[in-house]
C-alpha cells in the first residue's frame, strides 16, 4: 500500500507541469494493454494485484491527458477507489494468504471463512468495474469524458482493457466459491487457516467495505469533494 503515495506524488506533478498530452494519452494505453494482457496468465495473487495496478493507473493517466475538467475529476475519483479497494484487498490477503501465494490455493476460503470472502470478492469485483459498485463508477466516468472530448479509440480501448481485467478478478471469486477441492489442497486450507483478524484490521475492512458498497447509492458527496480537492490543488488546468 506504501507504493500508492509515490504515484499520487508523481500524478499531482504532471497535472501542475502539463506534460504532453500525447506522451501521457499513450502512456495511460500502454499501462492498460500492459496490465490487462500481463496479469491474464498470473498463477499468484500477489503478481496478480501488481499488474492490475499498472492497468489503474492507465486509467488515471487517460483522464489526466484528455485535459478536461471532468476527466481530471474522473481521475481523481478513480485514485480515490482505487485506494479504498486497495485497502479492502490487501487487508483481506494479507490475513487469507499469510503462507498462500498461488491463486489455486484460495479454494474454498470461502468455506473457512465466508465474511472474509465476501470482502474479497466485493473488492475484487470493484475493481473489475462491476456495478454497482464504485469501481464501476469511476471507469464509466472516465471513459464518459474520453467520449464526451472525441477520444473515441481511447474510450473503446479502456472498455476492452476493463472486460479483460474483469476476466482474472471473477476467476479469482470462482476459486474462491466454486472451485472444487483436491485432497491436496484439503490439507493445505486446513494447515494454512486464515488468521484471527483483530479489532484493528476488521474495524479497517469494515470501513472500507462499507464505502465501496455504499458509495455509488449516493455518489453527490464523493462527487463534490473531488471538484473540491481539484479546485484547490490545480486551479492552473482550469
């Protein structure tokens, strides 16, 4: 979660210096061709996670290139999911995978602990861009002004990337609901058992579970803060 900062930090420099918008627009598609295609073939978690960062943060810098009011909102809120859902994933991995590493290995977590599932799993689907959860919100947003500004193969490029991405995240849910379980990984479920969360780590899964699922019922809130925050640190873009 430390290596999200250092991309704020570098996202708010390019934002205040204007570089290229050209340069940024392909960078932002190669991020999402790089993310998408890269994490298609990934048997751990942990890698998994990793590629589909480089996917969200083409996101971020597609709206940063379209240059617009609402796409360099659009942005802002996707940075804004993208921490919460982080938060929400991470958490819940850390305590699931302490010894697990390989996907396959999260068969039936959802038997041994079904409350710490569903947080994955609503994590993991916000961050496919499965409404109506936040991380669906946030991509349609950005993909809106990408539209609405003529970037028209840009906009298609990003919804392909997202369906793309969304094909690794629901096969990480099947595995954790639906895949069906070897003696193998009988034994290893049971010798690697989540561990007890504590009040510290569930008061933060809670809290963010909470505001991914609720965000987008009432949207206007997360809305006005972001113009806000982009008012007050770049009043230079407008």
């Amino acid at each position: 979660l430390l290596s999200i900062v250092p991309k704020l930090g570098v996202l708010a420099i390019i934002i205040q210096i204007g570089l290229n918008e050209m340069g940024l627009l392909m960078a932002g598609l190669i991020s999402l061709i790089i993310g998408a295609i890269g994490a298609l073939n990934q048997t751990r978690i942990k890698r998994l996670l990793a590629y589909s960062g480089i996917g969200h943060i083409g996101f971020v810098l597609l709206g940063i290139a379209i240059g617009s009011i609402e796409s360099i909102q659009a942005s802002l809120m996707y940075i804004g999911a993208y921490v919460l859902t982080q938060v929400l994933l991470w958490s819940v991995v850390l305590i699931i995978s302490p010894k697990r590493d390989m996907l396959i290995e999260f068969s039936g977590v959802s038997r041994l602990n079904p409350i710490l599932a569903l947080a994955l799993a609503a994590g993991l689907l916000s961050t496919a861009g499965i409404p109506p959860l936040i991380g669906f919100l946030t991509k349609w947003y950005i993909i809106l002004a990408a539209v609405g500004q003529g970037y028209y193969l840009s906009a298609l490029i990003a919804l392909v990337c997202s369906v793309i991405a969304g094909v690794y995240y629901l096969r990480l849910v099947k595995i954790m609901f639906y895949q069906p379980l070897s003696t193998p990984l009988v034994i290893t479920n049971i010798l690697n058992s989540p561990r007890e969360t504590g009040l510290g780590k569930a008061i933060l899964i809670g809290v963010s579970l909470y505001l991914v699922l609720t965000i987008i019922v009432c949207p206007s809130l997360f809305f006005q803060l972001t113009h806000l925050i982009i008012l007050d640190l770049f009043p230079c873009i407008f």
